[in-house]
C-alpha cells in the first residue's frame, strides 16, 4: 500500500531520498525526457531535455484545461500520480510517495511539518533589491547547475529557482476556519457550505461571485484554499500597470509554478482535502459535470483531459479522465490521514466439540487497509465459559507497504462445562480505534 505521508512524519532518510529523486528526475542522464514538445521547448531554452520539465512543459501548456473548471481536482491527482510514479522509478524505492505539507498546521519555521528547510525544499528568496531579489539560496533546489530553469515566463532569463523575496506571514495563508467550512464544520450561522462537487458557472475564467464560490466545493477549494498558497510562496515584489505581479517567483505564476518542487507538497494536501470532502459527503460527491458537452473539452466526466491522454508520454497505468480519478484509493495510494477500512472477516466463531473443563481460544478476524495504527480491544464478552483471554490487552496493527492489507487477531477464550453435547452460545464486543 502506498502511504502519502504528513511532511511531519517523515524521517531524515525519506527526505533525503525524495530530494534525490527529484533531482535524479531533472539529470538527462538518468531521467530522459519522454515528451518531444518538451523536449524541444527545453533545448530552444539552452537547456538539457530531462524527465522533469516534461512535467513543467505539461502544466505550463495545459493553461484553462486544468484550471477555473471542474478538472482542477482530477486533472492534479493524475499529474501528482504519474510522477510520483516516476519518482519510485528513478529511487528505485516503489514505495517511495511525495508527501503533503498541511499548511493548515505548518505555517511557521517553528511547527512541525515546516517543509522549506534545506533538507527538503530549501529556504525563500534572497531579499533583494537587485537583480538576484528571490534566488532560492540555500537547499537541494537553490544550484542552477543541477537544478536550472529551462521552461520560463516570457522575457525572463533567470536560470535560479525564485520563491517569495522573505518568509511570508503566516496570516497569510489560508486559515483552519477556511479550511473546516469547506467541510461543513463549524460555518457561521445563516451561511453555506459547499456540498456539491461543481456547478455553474463550469468554466469560471472571469471571477464567479461568492455564493457561486460557496456552491462548488471545486471553486472553494481551488480559489479559497489553493491560489493563495501559490503566491504565498512566490511571492511578487514588481507590479504591472494593471497591478499585476510583474515579477516574482515561480510558484507565483502557473505556467511555471512547476519548477518548484514545492508544488508537489503543496498540490499533494489539496488532493487530500478533496478527498476529505469525498469521504464526508459519499455519493453526494460524485464528479460534476458529467454529460459530455456541458463544460468546456477535458472537463465532463469521460472525457480525456488535456495533456494527460497521450500514452507514450508516461510510464505509470493512466486515469485520463475526471472520472477515472473519483477514488483515490482506486488510483493507487492513500494519505496517513485517511481513516482505515475494517472489515470483520468472522461473524461467527465455532469452537466445536470441546472437552470438559478444557480452555481453548479461538481468534475474531478483521481485514484492514490503513496508513496508520489500527487498535483492537475486546470489550465485552457474554455466555457460560466464554471469557477475555487473560493478558490479551490491546491488539495492534500497523500498514504494510509491501501489501494492500494486513490482518488482525483478537482472542475469544473458552472453557468447556456444563451438560455434555448441549451446545453453548456467546458474544463477543470488539472496538477498533485509532490514536
């Protein structure tokens, strides 16, 4: 099973292996590129094509199909899969997956799960003024030998990786309030919440209006929970006559936000919090639109969405369209926070014929899928001679990344009395729980 962790919960040695894998992604020589627009787009560049700006190339190229329309969630789960995919590939780790920094919690050098320190992302932009304002200086992305920018902005020759000109406030990001009404928790009196997947306007490449916002748990998570995260990191610290940034780092501007890999950690928690939603609302959270024609190509439900429909361009089994991508469960892999599947494998326990005043067990069996410790206790057991087993205590199971569930055994304890050959009947109480 894959595991998405919480960057909180990685080990010194996962990072480091994920920040090889990223810059193994970017070395032509291990990571070739598979895409030949791509390709040329990087050469025209003065750069080297490599596995890595193909990903670049397909964010940068996909604009409106990919976002202000309902794809957005589905669209970034498939790209997030396949190089994810790649990633195992070029570790040779197949269990290797990116993880999600929760900027809920992590919003400070100071919390747990902060991700821009130079055993990971690396730290913000050089302060400036001059022309070096926002060059990534220090961690794994901050060389421009190793890590260059060859897919740009039009006009811009800056080959270093730009992020915001300072640490950003952390008031700045999106808020846990933000975050739990888009789930239906805790929204003031009198106001709504989105409980729908999409609606109209399908297609908002103009602003739609706040209650619009407010019916589309897309539009709320992609314009209330994900854009400001973007400029957050990239920052803008030049302004165009229509106040638009004029300049500053890369995560700042789709077309290259990409050549930051913060873009995997931070898009990895935006999945999460879709597949949050999913699980709360169930078959309320079926994709919408689904009829072909009602928004724009790439965005009903079966059709292929755009860039992501051309085998040859990746490695990893494709979901190519809105619907293929409904369950991420289905599609690979699950988040540490997801909660675990039981499943009671035994209603019904048969001791058989037992000898008189003999002790004999016999085990209640659940089948489990999780990313996280699953526990057992046997609370309550009725019927003549049945009993806990004395010492049992907890049961704990843990994930398995070399298979899709593990097995849990909690013991029911019987001693034989009573007439013979009348049969004897109890009942057993199991709670399973997570800490």
């Amino acid at each position: 099973m894959l595991c998405r962790k919480n960057v909180a919960d990685l080990t010194p040695a996962e990072k480091a292996e994920l920040v090889q894998a990223f810059l193994d992604l970017k070395d032509p020589a291990k990571s070739p590129s598979r895409i030949p627009a791509a390709a040329t787009a990087v050469t025209a560049a003065g750069g080297t094509p490599n596995r890595y700006d193909d990903y670049v190339w397909l964010h940068n190229t996909v604009s409106a199909g990919a976002h202000r329309g309902p794809a957005f969630g589905p669209w970034h789960r498939e790209f997030l899969h396949q190089i994810e995919y790649d990633l195992q590939v070029v570790s040779g780790n197949h269990h290797l997956t990116i993880p999600y920094w929760d900027w809920i919690s992590a919003r400070s050098a100071a919390d747990a799960g902060w991700p821009f320190t130079n055993d990971l992302l690396g730290g913000f932009g050089n302060a400036g003024p001059g022309p070096s304002t926002g060059f990534v200086t220090a961690g794994p992305f901050a060389n421009p030998a190793t890590w260059r920018m060859n897919i740009r902005r039009s006009g811009d020759t800056d080959l270093t990786l730009k992020r915001s000109n300072g640490i950003p406030a952390a008031a700045d990001l999106p808020t846990r309030a933000e975050a739990l009404r888009g789930f239906g928790i805790a929204v003031p009196a009198g106001q709504s919440w989105p409980q729908v997947y999409d609606g109209t306007p399908w297609n908002d490449l103009t602003a739609p209006t706040n209650a619009q916002v407010l019916a589309s748990f897309r539009k709320y998570l992609e314009r209330v929970l994900h854009d400001g995260v973007h400029v957050w990191i990239g920052g803008a610290w030049e302004f165009n006559a229509l106040g638009q940034p004029g300049d500053g780092g890369h995560m700042t501007f789709p077309s290259v936000s990409v050549n930051d890999p913060a873009f995997w950690l931070h898009h990895c928690n935006v999945d999460r919090l879709w597949a949050i939603w999913q699980r709360k609302l169930g078959a309320a959270s079926d994709y919408l639109p689904q009829a072909a024609g009602t928004a724009n190509a790439g965005h009903n439900g079966d059709d292929t969405m755009i860039n992501l429909g051309t085998a040859a361009w990746f490695a990893a089994p494709m979901f190519s369209t809105p619907n293929a991508n409904e369950d991420h469960h289905a599609v690979g892999y699950w988040f540490h926070s997801d909660l675990p599947e039981v499943e009671l494998d035994t209603p019904s326990v048969a001791f058989g014929s037992v000898p008189e005043l003999l002790t004999t067990f016999h085990p209640v069996q659940f089948t489990v899928r999780t990313c996280r410790q699953v526990r057992f206790e046997l609370t309550a057991v009725t019927g003549a001679g049945f009993s806990a087993p004395a010492g049992q205590g907890i049961v704990t199971v843990d994930h398995d990344d070399h298979a899709e569930t593990v097995t849990a055994h909690v013991f029911v304890q019987f001693q034989a009395s009573g007439p013979v050959g009348v049969p004897q009947a109890g009942t057993a109480t199991v709670r399973a729980f997570i800490v």
